[in-house]
C-alpha cells in the first residue's frame, strides 16, 4: 500500500482551476520532488493535500485512509505535516518556544521528542533563547522543519525548503532533509533547485500548466537531456 496517493485531483482558487487531474504516488520513507516551471501548479498539488484548499475533483489518500478536503488539524493528526514556504515560524517566539508550539496537539510528555529534534538540529540549541525573528532565513527555514518534526511525523510536505538562500546554505538543507529521511520520514518535496533535489529523490514528477508532464527515477530525469533543457538550466 502507497503512502500517499493523489488521484486525479482538479484544484484551484475560485473559479480559477490550477490542477487539471494531477496525480501522484509516494511509497513509505521515500523522498520524492516535484518540479516545474513557476506557475505550473507545484505550491497548490501541496495545500490541495494539506487541506487548505478544497479540491473540485479527485481523491487524497494517506496511510490507507481517505483525506480529501479533511480540515489540516485533522490530517495533521494523522501524520502528515506542511512546512510552507514563508510565514512558518513565529517571529516574536524564541527557537524553544517555537519548538513547543510544534507538539501543541500532543498530550503525552514531548520532552524526549524535543531532545532527538535538537540532535538533528544542533544549532539551534546553542540558540534556543533568541528570538526567532533575529534568524537568518536558512535557520528559519531549519526551524519550521524542526517544529513540524515535533509532532514526529510519518511524512512532510515541504515547499521550497531552499528559496532565497545562498548556495552553500541550499547544500546544507538539503542534507538535512536527507537526514531526515533517514529516519523514516517519508518527504514530498517541491524545490527550485531541482538538479540537487533530485539528486535525493527516489522518485520524482514534472508538472507544467498544472497536469503531469512526466515521472521516473530521480537519476533518470537528471539524465534525460529534454529534462535538462527545460528545467535543470541545460
């Protein structure tokens, strides 16, 4: 049995339909990413999974259990958890507070989860008490990972984990995210720097003006030359 299936889903805002019948699979622990010019529909394939917006057609399921337009603390609950691509941390909150509010629908003793979130993340103990605000955006980045971990989840959405930083810093996070996987955590990823994430991936599909375009084996596409044109920078 897959771990998420998206089955022919058509989603949009409004009137406005951004997915045509888009659909994708992901195994358990598997990473895989999602790319595609700007536009074609990547940021919205994740919300419509997440919850946050209502598809006209077609079927979410995960874990086995269908999560069609299922409120996002019920799915969140179920555990699949999505690290947007901004406004996912809380600035006026120190990185510990941050992290606390992570485990706020837990009701046994997080403690134990908290101290494996920081072995994954060690810089951000040494920051613990600093407001989240004063981060640069690679850690913020880090810390809305690590806030969703908190919740110890079996899969993450994450919507371009590496916008905006420097590349030295997109080399970091996306081995952090491969330390992540390493831990069972399955990751559906949509990611810019698309030759590195795929790299990673197992698995990974093309979307353009929001239908599938393509899928195979992340290495594949790396090598498929039309691919490389179009999306990789040649």
């Amino acid at each position: 049995m897959s771990l998420l299936q998206v089955k022919e889903v058509i989603s949009g805002y409004g009137e406005t339909e951004i997915l045509h019948g888009v659909s994708i699979t992901i195994e358990e622990g598997q990473i895989v990413t999602i790319i595609g010019p700007n536009g074609s529909g990547k940021s919205t394939l994740l919300k419509t999974i997440f919850g946050l917006v209502r598809p006209k057609k077609g079927q979410v399921l995960f874990n086995g259990q269908e999560i069609t337009s299922m409120a996002p603390e019920t799915i969140v609950r179920k555990g699949l958890c999505y690290v947007p691509q901004s406004s996912n941390v809380f600035p006026s909150l120190s990185i510990h507070e941050n992290l606390e509010m992570g485990a706020f629908i837990r009701t046994d003793d997080f403690r134990h989860r908290l101290n494996e979130v920081y072995d994954l993340f060690p810089d951000l103990i040494e920051r613990r008490n600093d407001r989240a605000g004063t981060l640069s955006g690679g850690q913020r980045q880090m810390l809305a990972v690590a806030r969703a971990l908190m919740l110890d989840p079996i899969m993450l959405l994450l919507d371009e984990p590496s916008a905006g930083l420097a590349p030295n810093l997109v080399t970091s996070v996306l081995e952090k995210i491969l330390g992540i996987n390493s831990t069972g955590v399955a990751i559906l990823l949509v990611e810019q720097n698309a030759r590195e994430a795929l790299k990673l991936s197992g698995w990974g599909y093309i979307l353009a003006s929001g239908q599938n375009q393509l899928e195979d084996k992340g290495e594949n596409l790396l090598k498929n030359p039309e691919v490389a044109r179009l999306y990789l920078g040649g």
